[in-house]
C-alpha cells in the first residue's frame, strides 16, 4: 500500500489530474458559497452585547468594590487542562498575540488559551508528519543530517502557523474596515451634525455601516458601551485605535480626544478626516491597478501565449502533416 501511495506521489500525470481537480473543485466552492453564506452580521453583534455586559458588569462592580466578575466564556475543558498541565503561559506565550487576538475579533481568555495550545500542538504534528513522510513514506536519498533539517524546519513552521493565521485574519479584518470607514466618518459627521451626542452617533453608525463592515460595527459598537461606561473617555478612543490599528482611525480617534478636551469643532475635523481616507483608499486602488500588468506577465507567457499559438498554428500543422 504504501509503495502504491509513493508511485502515485510521483507519477507527474496523477499529479497533475489531482492537482487540477482540486483548483476546479476550489474555484467551484468560491463561485458557490458566497450563495449559502449566512448573515454573520446578528451572531457578531451578539458577542458584541456579551462584550457590553462585561463592561457594564465591571464598571459597578468596581464602583460598589465588589468581587470582579468575568462573563466572558470558558475556554474548553481539554485545552483548558493541557494548557495548564504544561504551563503554557510560561513556555509559548507572546504578549503581542493577545492584542493581535483582539485586532482578529477573537476577545477573551478562551481564544488565548486556544492559542496557546495550538502553538504547542502544531510543531509536533508538523514534525511527525515531516518526519513520517521523509523517513518512511519518501525514501528520499538524503543524508540524516539533511532529513532531520527538514523536519526540524517543518516543526518552525508549525510553531509559525498560529501567528501566520492570526496576521492573515487581522489583514482580511483591517481591510474591511477600510473600506468602510471613510463612509462611517460622512455618517458620523452627519448625525454629530444633527445634535447627536457622541455615544448615540457611535451607536448609530454602528447600525448603519453593519451592512459594509461587520468588523467596524462591531468596533463602533464596543466604543459606544466604553463611552458610556468607562470614567475617561479618552480611553476609549485610545481602545479603539489599538483594536483597529489602522492609520485612519487613530488620527480620527486623535481627534475626538482634542475634541474632548479642548472643546474645538468636531465637524470640520471630521470632513477632512473623511476625504483624507477617501483619497487613501482610492490610492490603493489605483496603486493595484498600475501593478496589474507586471503580475499578468508570467501567467501570460505560461498560460495565454502557448494556447493562443495552438489555436493560430494548429490548423497550419494539420494542413502541412497531411500534404506529407
């Protein structure tokens, strides 16, 4: 069985036959999802309540001075233990992945205790499976000293994954926002405009924008419940400019807190904050666009050409092999 599965390995034409089935099958799943996917939109906004009452519940817990009470979920008993069984928080734990965590959207202990198990449990599967497949499956015709590289290498690279997830779902998370937010500052100016205070304009706005950006909902909303509960305000701003990490909301939550403080007009402030990552985003894309032809070059010569040259010089071929 095994020296079937190796042969199969490397027979360039089952490889080839795999690997294009699973690009059609994975072309198929992207056109095809997008159709049954639900609305993500309630489930976020429910965390996002969860994450209210938390606020709320500490703020008058440490106003009565009473015992803290955490309402944020249990992470799951197994991870839990193992976690704790080999100390975990010691041996892997990265203070920069907790903020990463809320930068992804995932709050709490739980996804850190998740984290961390997963940064143990990733390099030893990775170097079993390496080494399963250098030493037994493969063959290979290495050194030991070349074998033992590789998996060790593999078993970097599965230490790596948990972080190289976490930097692919807050990239995936900032875009979003991006996108979304110079339209998130017009309604903001608007309803500050209006007479809303700023608590109600957040509020509001995290209504409006939910239909572009459930990510920057979810944010707007978190800020409002901090406004309302948090004894500093300027606090909250500096939250949410850490959550996002984007340039355009920490210049716009530098600008609430002067607003805050010195009493200067907001509405000015925001106009040009607005057109400012407008202008941003059409950069970007214009940025994209003008780096769309060196990337179409390779695929072109690779993909296009051969078969344009088969359809132009095919019938010719045909022609001259039968006159012969």
């Amino acid at each position: 069985m095994i020296d079937f599965l190796v042969a199969k390995i490397h027979d360039a034409r089952f490889m080839t036959m795999l690997l294009a089935a699973i690009a059609a099958s994975a072309t198929a799943y992207t056109l095809i999802m997008p159709l049954f996917a639900g609305e993500g939109l309630a489930k976020r906004m429910k965390a996002v309540a969860s994450e209210r009452e938390r606020l709320r519940q500490r703020e008058r817990d440490r106003l009565t001075k009473t015992e803290k009470v955490s309402l944020r979920q249990a992470p799951k008993q197994l991870i839990s233990k193992v976690v704790e069984d080999f100390n975990l928080g010691k041996w892997v734990a990265q203070e920069a992945a907790r903020d990463k965590l809320i930068m992804a959207g995932y709050r709490g202990h739980a996804p850190y205790v998740t984290f961390l198990f997963f940064r143990m449990v990733t390099p030893i599967l990775f170097l079993i499976g390496s080494a399963l497949y250098v030493f037994v499956i493969s063959h290979m015709e290495k050194s030991v000293p070349i074998k033992i590289g590789m998996c060790l290498g593999a078993a970097y690279l599965g230490l790596q994954a948990p972080m190289i997830f976490l930097k692919n779902a807050i990239s995936k998370r900032q875009l979003s926002m991006k996108r979304a937010f110079p339209d998130a500052l017009d309604l903001l100016l608007i309803c500050i405009e209006s007479g809303m205070s700023i608590e109600v304009a957040f509020r509001r706005v995290s209504v409006e924008i939910g239909s572009q950006s459930v990510a920057l909902s979810e944010e707007f909303t978190l800020t409002t419940a901090e406004l309302s509960y948090l004894q500093d305000r300027k606090v909250a701003y500096e939250n949410l400019a850490k959550r996002t990490g984007l340039e355009g909301v920490k210049s716009a939550c530098l600008a609430l807190q002067q607003s805050e403080r010195y009493g200067t007009p907001l509405g000015a402030s925001l106009r040009v904050m607005a057109q400012e990552n407008r202008d941003m985003r059409m950069n970007e894309a214009e940025k994209k666009a003008a780096a769309l032809p060196p990337k179409l070059t390779v695929p072109m010569i690779l993909f296009f050409l051969p078969v344009l040259f088969v359809v132009i010089l095919g019938p010719t071929g045909i022609k001259i092999s039968e006159m012969q």
